[in-house]
C-alpha cells in the first residue's frame, strides 16, 4: 500500500531484492551502504501547521519530524532529512523557536531552515554559530507560492538545499552525533497493545496515530480526518515517541519555553504496541533517548520516527 503511494521510499518495498547491509544509518536504522552512511548529514527545516498552511508537502518524506506547541492555539513541525535525499518541495516554511534548537544539536552541525524567528531563536542562533539558511538573509533557497497567501506560501527543496551547501561546506563540516537504538524489542519488554492514541494539544487540535495492521505502521489522523499531504500522500511513522515535559507561556505573543533537558515521563509507539518508560536528555547536544520501566533503552523500528512533545498534564486517550 505505502509504496503505491510513494515509490520513492524504496526500504519499504515488498518487490525490491533483499540485500544484506553491514552499516545500518542511525537517522533512520536503514541499510546504508559504506560506514559512511552510518552518520549521515542532516538537513532540518521549520514547517508551518496553521490552517491557512495545510495540507503541508514533504512531511511524508521526512526521517523525523518533532511536532511541539507553539503560540496561537496550533503546533509546529521540525522535519529533519537525510541532506542526500531528493525532496521536490518542503513546507510550507515558518520561524525558528528556541527549544527546536535543542533538537537540531541532537544531529551535529546540521543545516537548519527557517524564516526569521522569535527574539531568543535568532539571539542562540547568533551565539552558537547554528549553521542555518534564515530565508531573511538567503531568500533565492526559498520561493513563495502563488497558490496561497504569506506568511503561509514559503517552500524550499533538496535542489535549493543543495545548492546553499555546496557554496557553504567549506566552512562547515560534518561532525559526529548519536542516534536511537534500531532492532526488535527485548524479549519479556512490557508492552500493551494499542491500536489507536490521540494527543489533545488544544480543544480544536487532535492528533491520532491509527495502528493499519497490513502495513505495520502508524497512520497520522487530525480531527478525525487523515493527514494528507498536498501531494496526496498518507503520512505514516513507524515510530510514535511521545514525550510528556514541562512547558509554560512566556510572553504577551503565547510563545512558549518547553523544558527539553532533563527528565520525564514518555511513551514509544511501534509495531502495534506502546511501551511506557521515561526519556533523558543530559545535555543540550545529547540525544533525548527512551527507557522502559527497567531503564533500558528502548530499541525502535527502522523507518520512520515522528516525535510528539506534549505537556505533562496533557489527557491522552488510548485505544487498545
């Protein structure tokens, strides 16, 4: 079924040749074909998730998206790719936060794109020297679409991306960074079947996750509606993490300020099953890694990871 949809996602073809992999990518727990691709470089971008910007390209073709509150009643994206892959749009492309900084570290000295951005994203922006593309400052890496209207309309590509590093890599090399634990889950992991989970970020935005058994994945739904891209495609995660952190309003605009290192509670969704655990992040650039109740990491599916940080007190309903 998925790669009726899109056959670009070749890891998941039923036709393609088995091939054995010696390196697997720790992005995504795929083959990779040289040690090389075991770290591969990464390129994240800010995408909207207003009304006025759905329905949304690429996110189906993203190897992680971080999907976290932002001011105004709504959610923002953060969608992290592999920068060798060949994505024909992106967007539509919105304004830096703080605590996605914090995520982005997670990757090395990954590209970051986005469109300006609140005062103390631009002020760490500055201050840590995070390699980014502000389309303030690079605008030929972005177009705006006719179709909709600004703020909403900014898109980029892998081409445009493309091209942004080929004059910047000199100076910007790749650097070494720590993936997720990819493989099967340990034998006796506490787990409990969950067929459906939905995260009620505000009174009028619901995300659902919808276990489909014949594709063994997580089927993205919003107010009870399927989440279609604007190229007509499902958006499914192999992987649902969900991490439950402080977060609280700090200014007149509704932005907020989300706790990411630390400690809390969280939640991993694969293969039909949830395992309820804690997260821990020591450091800004460590990764933010999942533990069961035996505070053993908990391996994920290889494919695709979509990571939902929600308040603490946030009600979650759970179908089994």
């Amino acid at each position: 079924m998925y790669n009726q949809l899109s056959s670009k996602i070749v890891w998941k073809s039923e036709t393609a040749p088995k091939t054995t992999y010696q390196y697997f990518s720790q992005l995504d727990g795929t083959g990779a074909a040289s040690s090389s691709g075991q770290t591969p470089n990464v390129v994240g971008v800010m995408i909207d998730n207003h009304p006025d910007a759905w329905p949304p390209s690429g996110l189906d073709e993203a190897r992680v998206v971080y999907e976290a509150p932002a001011e105004g009643g709504i959610t923002r994206f953060f969608a992290i790719f592999d920068r060798a892959q060949k994505v024909a749009k992106v967007g539509p492309v919105r304004s830096a936060r703080a605590y996605y900084l914090d995520w982005l570290r997670e990757y090395g000295e990954a590209l970051y794109l986005h469109s300006g951005g609140s005062p103390e994203a631009l002020e760490l922006i500055k201050r840590d020297n995070i390699f980014d593309a502000n389309e303030f400052y690079n605008g030929r890496y972005y177009w705006r679409s006719a179709e909709r209207s600004a703020p909403h309309n900014l898109y980029t590509s892998s081409e445009l991306w493309q091209q942004f590093l080929t004059i910047t890599s000199a100076a910007h090399g790749a650097s070494a960074w720590t993936g997720w634990k990819f493989g099967p889950l340990a034998s006796g992991t506490s787990s409990e079947p969950v067929k459906e989970i939905t995260l009620n970020y505000f009174v009028d935005y619901k995300v659902s996750w919808k276990f489909d058994a014949s594709v063994g994945r997580y089927e993205r739904w919003v107010n009870g509606q399927k989440f279609i891209t604007a190229e007509g495609q499902i958006v499914y995660a192999d992987n649902v993490l969900i991490q439950l952190t402080e977060m609280k309003v700090i200014d007149e605009i509704g932005r907020r300020a989300i706790i990411t290192v630390g400690a809390g509670e969280g939640r991993v969704l694969r293969e039909g099953k949830m395992i309820r655990g804690t997260w821990k992040k020591a450091n800004p650039a460590d990764r933010t890694k999942f533990y069961d109740v035996n505070s053993q990491e908990i391996p994920l599916s290889a494919g695709q990871t979509w990571v939902q940080i929600v308040p603490q007190n946030m009600v979650m309903e759970v179908t089994n």
